[in-house]
C-alpha cells in the first residue's frame, strides 16, 4: 500500500507541475481504479479525453465507467466513438447492443450484436449467452424458448464464462486497464 501511495503523490506532483500531463492522468486514473475509487477514476478517464486522448480503449473503458454510474447515453456515446476507431471492438459492440435494446431500439442492438459476432464469433458468442442472456433465436429475434438449437448452442459455447470484473472479456492482447466491478 505505501507503493500505491507514494506512486500517487508523485503523478499528483507531475499533475500539479504539468496539468496537461497525460501520463500523471493516466497513473492516477489507474490507480483510483485499483483502490475502487471509480468516481475519481472516470474524471481523469474525462480529462484525458478532454486534453485530445483518442483510443479504443480509452473510450471503451470512460463508457463503463459511464455506465456504472448510470448515464447510459454518454456511454453509448463513447462505445460509439470506440466502434469508430476499431469497428470490431466485440465488447464495445456489446455493450452498445445492450444499452440499445434497454433503450427500446431492438433493431440496433441486434445489428450490433451480429458484428460482435462477426468479429470475433466464440468471444461474442460466449458473452452474449452468458452476461446477456441472449440465445441464438433471440438474437434472431425470435422467442427465446429453449430448442435443440439453443443446446447446441450452449455447447458450441463451451462452459460458462465467468467475468471476473468490469470487462466482458480477457482478450489476449487486449489492453485492459482495470478490474473491479461487473455491469
């Protein structure tokens, strides 16, 4: 703990020498994360983005922590602006799916849905059965009754994935910035 400490007055000293310092904003936004302080974290992940820090990830990542405090349209928003930067972000495509079918607009969400799919099918697969509770026929949108098609489905799936925090996915490779709090 005295690390995390000590790590976080020297990036507040680099903050208070160099407001406009991006790697300060991003060691303190990554450190309110691993203390939970995620109301802290999403207004560096702001700041950074207000200084011009455009990444998928970036936006990815401010979107959930928009949706943790439950302002999903600023959310959509940015999982929109990841979509433009990486088109076959499959958790930016999920997630987008999912606030727009809360949202009442079905036919969006499907569509994104399907090229979270596209992009990359077990992942998206996976996901959508297991944080969205989406079978292949309401995907389809079709009734969501059990049928074989669901069971072969669920085995095509494998077992269960179990998010083990804020992310849909533990991607090889993805750069994933924090753990901490499922949606």
């Amino acid at each position: 703990m005295g690390d995390r400490a000590r790590a976080e007055r020297v990036y507040e000293k680099l903050l208070d020498a160099e407001p406009k310092s991006t790697d300060a904003l991003r060691g303190l936004a990554s450190l309110a994360i691993q203390s939970s302080d995620f109301d802290a974290a999403l207004e560096y992940h702001v700041r950074l983005i207000d200084l011009g820090e455009r990444s998928a990830e970036l936006l990815y990542n401010t979107g959930l922590m928009y949706e943790k405090a439950d302002q999903s349209e600023k959310a959509a928003h940015l999982y929109r602006e990841a979509l433009a930067l990486q088109p076959g972000m499959p958790e930016a495509l999920l997630n987008l799916g999912r606030i727009l079918e809360s949202g009442g607009n079905s036919d969006e969400a499907r569509l994104c849905w399907t090229k979270a799919l596209e992009a990359e099918p077990a992942l998206a697969q996976r996901l959508l059965r297991t944080r969205h509770g989406l079978s292949p026929r309401r995907l389809a949108g079709e009734s969501a009754c059990p049928t074989t098609q669901d069971q072969q489905f669920t085995t095509l799936v494998g077992q269960a994935f179990s998010c083990q925090g804020l992310f849909c996915c533990e991607r090889p490779g993805a750069r994933r910035l924090w753990k901490g709090f499922g949606h």
